[in-house]
C-alpha cells in the first residue's frame, strides 16, 4: 500500500488577528467608505444590495458580504479569503479583525502566501500574535475507501461516539465521526467535486501532485475547533503549524479505522477496540507531513496583482474571453443583441436580486365588499385571492407602541401556536430592552 499516492494539508483555516491601538482608524474608515458607496447609489436613486458595495484597502478590493455577529464581512474579488471587522468597543471577548482562508486561496496560492497578504494588509494595525479558531487537517487519497462502514471505526471516548454515514449497501459517501470542537469527516471528494465550483481548481492541483483524476480520491479530515486545539496548548498560527504533524496522529488514535478481520465476530461485537488498526491508517499516520503543501507561495508583490482592484484592463480581459467563448460554442452574436444585454444590465441597477424580492409572486389588490368596507388581499399566479397575515416588525417599535403591542397580544397568545409565538417575540424584545422584568417561560405564563 506505500505506493497509494496521498496529499496531506490543511483544508479549512479560520484564524483572528489581535489589533493594536490604530485599529480604530481603520474600521472608522471601513465605515466611512461603505457609507460613501451607499450614499452615490441613493444620489440617483438605484436600489442597492450588498454584494454591490465595497471598500478598498490599500488597492485591494474587499467586496460588501453583509454583518454578522457584529462583524463587517467582506470577500477579496478572487474569492481566496473572507475578512470581518467590528468595533473595538463592542463584543470585547473576541479580537477585531477575523479571518476565513477559503480552498480557493488555499490550493491556487498557498497558506503562507495568503497570510503575508492579509497580514501585509493590515499590518499598522496588528500585533504578531495570530490566534487559531478553527483548523481541518487532512489527507487526500488516491484510493477507493467507498468499502469503509460506521463500524469499522474505533473510539473510547464518547464524546465521538456520533456517527453519521451517508451512501447505499454497496458504498459509502460520506462518514461523519464525533462532533464540534472535533470531528473526523471522511467523504469521496471525486463526487463532491462534481457539484462544486472549485471543480477546475482542485482538478488542476491534484494533476499537478500525480492523481489520476479519473480514478476514486478521497479525503479523511479531521476538523478542530479552538476549545479542542487549546487541549493541545495550540493557539496561535505558529503553534498550529509546528505541531500539525502530531495533531493528526493524535487524531487518527483517537478515531481509529480498524482491521475487522483481526479479531473475533464477537469480539469485534463487544470489545472492538482490542482489533488491530487497519494498515492503511497505520501507513497514513506514519506519512502525514506538511512540508510540501506549506512550500506553496508567492512572492507578495506578484500576489498583490492576483488581488489587484477590479479596472479597464480586466474587464476587458474578462469580456473577450466570454466573447470568445460564445462564439466557439457557435453562439450568434451581433451588435443589436450586445447592445441589449447591455441595457439589460444596465436597467438591472434600478432592480434587486435579493431573496425577498424573487419570492413576491402575488399582486396587492383591493376588493370593495357590499357593506362599502376596503379588504386589502393578495391575487397569487395562480389566480386565488389569499388575506396577507397582519405582522409587526417589533425591533422597529418605539417602546410604548412595543408595550402597547405586547399587551394586545398577551390576550390573544391562548388563542392558537402562532399568536403564543407572536407573543413570546415580542416579549423577547421588551425583555430585551429592558421594558419587562427579565423571568422565564413558566412565570411568563403564570404558572
């Protein structure tokens, strides 16, 4: 088996840089500049979304994901990494700024490329100390592990005793052992590509390592979160990388694929984790190194260009490709139908794309009954006439129209599960803001 042909790295990487005292100009100016980008969109009126704003960092675009947990979320234009800014007063439990590699940037250009980027790119308002939140080790294979079952894995602890597989009788696709902060996923990465768009990248970088890419190739990743790395005394970037080797055959003893044919049937019932363990787990432990994935850089300058502003030049190159495209797939193009894509796209600006606004299949209407009254309903496709549900958005209240709104609905919350629920939403909001007295479920219900 030493012939298996293996790729070991570090599949997801999200990590925290500890900010300084400067911090604060920059998020001031994260600011300043998406209010800058909104503000030229409300001037003519344009409806905007957020993956139409941007920021730029020292001629590195950042394009707008939205906020989350009091994060400013941004993605660079290649879509290598993900970066989130929040205030330096709020939340101060966590550090600034936080940082997902993605596997786009992991196997085009490397993970020591992409942290001199990001740390080059923020680097007045950094310390050097690179805390890790979350790390998946890994090994591709070159070979057919679709035979592997839940019950050929071993675990004394039973914090891993939760074991998902998915597949049918003959194979196995995917197998999930434990849960966060550790678990081990092992899953046949030939079919999953088939329905990602890193199908390309990934191709190329296992061409490019000797895997046949027409033959089966699996990935067995073990995935670790921050509260399991600490166990371990890792807690930096530097921690995790000189001790990545170990980690993983730590881990590989702590989920174990066994060999059923070492032991009894009954045995393997009752005491399995007496059998031996399987020698290709054996030979992947002993191999695992990071030597090799870790030598994958460039140079920072050259990196700088990959991420380089979106301009002319690129657009340009960008537009001739597809053009060419188009017209290798004997697709008829001419200026009139150009010239319409382009009004197209350009009338798209006045237009969302959101979730929301793809949902609206129904047009308001109103209906005068006998008696004179105005009933306000909704006319769906399909032709039925359907009374929208009365909602309130309780986060937008001014405080006496919330209490106001509670109390209304405290007398109708017996009524049916969605007036309790409306009820307990916007009690939630009140207890919140500190309207009500914060007390349980239970008292809240008088019992």
């Amino acid at each position: 088996m030493n012939k298996v042909k293996k790729l070991f790295g570090i599949d997801t990487l999200y990590l925290f840089f500890e900010t300084n005292e400067n911090y604060d100009d920059l998020y001031l100016e994260i600011l300043d500049q998406l209010e800058e980008i909104k503000g030229k969109f409300q001037k003519k009126e344009i409806d905007y979304e957020n993956k139409d704003l941007y920021v730029s960092i020292k001629d590195t675009r950042l394009n707008f994901l939205g906020k989350k947990e009091g994060f400013y979320w941004f993605k660079d234009l290649n879509e290598f990494f993900r970066i989130g800014f929040k205030s330096m007063y709020e939340n101060r439990g966590l550090n600034d700024i936080r940082v997902q590699l993605q596997g786009n940037g992991i196997y085009a250009i490397g993970i020591n490329s992409l942290i001199e980027l990001l740390k080059d790119l923020v680097k007045e308002y950094i310390t050097d100390y690179i805390p890790i939140t979350r790390a998946d080790l890994n090994c591709f294979i070159q070979y057919d592990l679709s035979f592997i079952k839940k019950d050929m894995f071993s675990t004394r602890k039973r914090k891993y005793s939760t074991i998902n597989e998915i597949g049918d009788a003959n194979s196995t696709q995917t197998i999930y052992i434990g849960k966060e902060p550790f678990k081990l996923r092992l899953y046949n990465k030939s079919l999953e590509l088939k329905k990602s768009k890193k199908y390309d990248l990934m191709n190329e970088y296992f061409l490019n390592n000797d895997f046949d890419i027409e033959e089966s190739i699996f990935n067995i990743e073990f995935q670790m979160h921050r509260t399991h790395l600490r166990q371990y005394q890792i807690e930096t970037l530097d921690d995790l990388l000189t001790n990545a080797k170990n980690l993983f055959q730590i881990s590989m003893d702590e989920i174990r694929l066994i060999d059923i044919d070492s032991v009894s049937k009954e045995r393997l019932k009752n005491n399995k984790y007496q059998a031996d363990t399987h020698p290709l787990w054996k030979e992947i432990k002993q191999e695992y190194n990071l030597k090799d994935f870790l030598q994958s850089s460039l140079p920072l300058e050259r990196l700088k260009r990959k991420v380089s502003i979106y301009d002319d030049n690129k657009f340009e190159f960008e537009f001739i490709a597809l053009v060419r495209k188009a017209l290798i797939s004997n697709l008829n193009l001419d200026d009139d139908y150009i010239n319409e894509l382009y009004k197209k796209a350009k009338d798209s600006l006045n237009k969302t794309t959101s979730t929301k606004e793809l949902k609206k299949r129904y047009t308001d209407v109103e209906i005068i009954n006998k008696d004179g009254q105005i009933e306000n309903l909704r006319l769906l496709e399909d032709g039925n006439l359907i009374k929208p549900l009365r909602t309130e958005t309780v986060s937008k209240l001014q405080d006496y129209d919330l209490l106001v709104y509670l109390d209304k609905t405290r007398e109708k919350k017996h009524l049916s599960s969605r007036d309790k629920h409306i009820y307990y939403v916007a009690l939630k909001e009140a207890t919140k803001r500190n309207l009500v007295l914060d007390i349980s479920a239970d008292e809240a219900q008088g019992f």
